[in-house]
C-alpha cells in the first residue's frame, strides 16, 4: 500500500481553502473532509448533536472543542487506512492537541491573503447552503445568475461575510489560530501568500508532487 498522506489546510475565512482543498482532492486523490460539510450534516440530520451545533453556528460562532473533536475524530479514525485532507479543523489549540493525540499530521497548509482581497471575494462568495457549494460573482460564478448549478436552488450570502462583520471576524481568527500556527512552525507548515488562488496553486501543486503523490488530472 502507498504511504498514507495526511494534511490539513489554514486560513481566514475567504482565503480560499475550500477552493484550494477540492484541486487537491481532485488532483492528488486525497479524501476531503471540511468541517463545516460534518457541521452541515448534522444540523440536518437533527441529532442531539446536531441541535446543539446549529445554535453555534447561526450566530457564527465557534463550537465548543469537545464537541468539535467529537464530531471529527471518529471520521478520523474510520479512515485510518486513507490519505485526507483537513479543512476547518484544527481551529484552535485544543483542537490541535486532540489530533495529534490520534494521528500525526504530515503537511499543514496556511494560506496568508491581505485583507482587502479578503473583504472583495467575502462580498462576492454566494453559497448553496445545504451543501455548502461556494460560487463567486468574479471568480467562479453558477451557470445560472443566483441559483445553483446541481440542484438550481436559489443562493444566498452569508450575513458575516459583508465587509462590516469582516474585521471582527479576521481578528478572532488570528487570535485563535496564532497558537495552532505556533505549535505546527517548527517542520511541517507550509505558508502561502498571495491575492490569486490561481497564483497560489502551482506551488502548492509542486510541493504535493514533491512528496511523491501521484497526480491524478492537471485541469488546473
Ligand atoms: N476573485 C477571486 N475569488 C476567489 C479566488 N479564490 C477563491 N475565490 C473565491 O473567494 C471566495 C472564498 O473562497 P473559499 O474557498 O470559500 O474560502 P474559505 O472561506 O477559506 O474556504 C469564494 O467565493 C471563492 O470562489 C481568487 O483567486 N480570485
Ligand atoms: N473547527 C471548528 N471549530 C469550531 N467551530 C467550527 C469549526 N469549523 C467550523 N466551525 C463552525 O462552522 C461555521 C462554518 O464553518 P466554515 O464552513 O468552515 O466557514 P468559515 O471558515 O467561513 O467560518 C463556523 O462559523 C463555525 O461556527
């Protein structure tokens, strides 16, 4: 069997991580697993958990790190066997030391875009919310001008993605993210930065090929 490849990736919100991780998905075959997609399925799903979750969620704020961890290490766990790709978790310290606590990550991924660029695709992103499908008017837009491209159910923006909410968001982010960065710096980090994710991708793809995954496509 081929070494098993376990990576996560960083960033604030905006900087293109879930963009990112489906080209890395795609081309180098690893398993993708965001947390908001696990959040996502169990607010759906109306567990327990799920209700719990929702009331985090809808204010934009961060869910508590047992709950957190409870929901992401068992995944974890049933892909013992897989190469994965982390997006949205670890996003804080005790998150970070719970993971380590079941798998050693091999690359982590931090993504450093400026503020402004930031603040432009945060007002331009529309989402599909029950699947958590991400357009941008600019970068990427649906076929269809405020639906999606699946199921042509209608888009919304979130309401913390307008440039007013944006700064507080982006503080709390650095505040929390700041240690969970610390602890991955000495050996596995890799930061990029840049205001164009196409820019961004042929180091990012060069660095994956470097470690001996097979590229699957080179759409991008
Ligand atoms: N204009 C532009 N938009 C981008 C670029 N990369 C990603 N986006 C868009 O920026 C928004 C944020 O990207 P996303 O991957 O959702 O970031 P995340 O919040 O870090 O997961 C989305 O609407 C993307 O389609 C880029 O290079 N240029
Ligand atoms: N690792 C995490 N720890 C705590 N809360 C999280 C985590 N990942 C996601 N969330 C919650 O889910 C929401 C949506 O997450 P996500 O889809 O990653 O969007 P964003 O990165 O734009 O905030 C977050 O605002 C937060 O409430």
């Amino acid at each position: 069997m081929a070494k098993l490849f376990r990576a996560a990736i960083m960033g604030p919100p905006g900087s293109g991580k879930g963009t990112i991780s489906k080209r890395i998905a795609e081309s180098f075959g690893l398993q993708y697993l965001s947390s908001g997609h696990y959040l996502r399925e169990s607010i759906a799903a109306n567990t327990e958990a799920g209700i719990l979750v929702k009331r985090y969620v809808e204010r934009g704020l961060l869910v508590p790190d047992n709950v957190m961890t409870r929901l992401m290490v068992p995944r974890l766990e049933q892909l013992r066997n897989h190469s994965w790709l982390l997006d949205g978790f670890p996003r804080t310290l005790a998150q970070a030391q719970a993971l380590n606590s079941v798998c050693e990550l091999d690359l982590v991924i931090s993504l450093n875009i400026p503020y402004e660029t930031l603040k432009d695709r945060l007002s331009d992103r529309w989402i599909h919310p029950a699947s958590g499908r991400v357009y941008n008017m600019g970068f990427n837009p649906p076929q269809v001008q405020g639906r999606d491209d699946i199921t042509g159910e209608p888009l919304i923006q979130h309401e913390d993605d307008k440039p007013e909410a944006l700064v507080a968001r982006l503080r709390h982010y650095k505040d929390v993210a700041k240690p969970v960065i610390d602890l991955y710096k000495s050996g596995i980090l890799h930061s990029f930065s840049g205001t164009e994710t196409d820019r961004i991708w042929p180091y990012i793809s060069s660095l994956l090929t470097r470690w001996a995954l097979p590229q699957r496509t080179r759409k991008y």
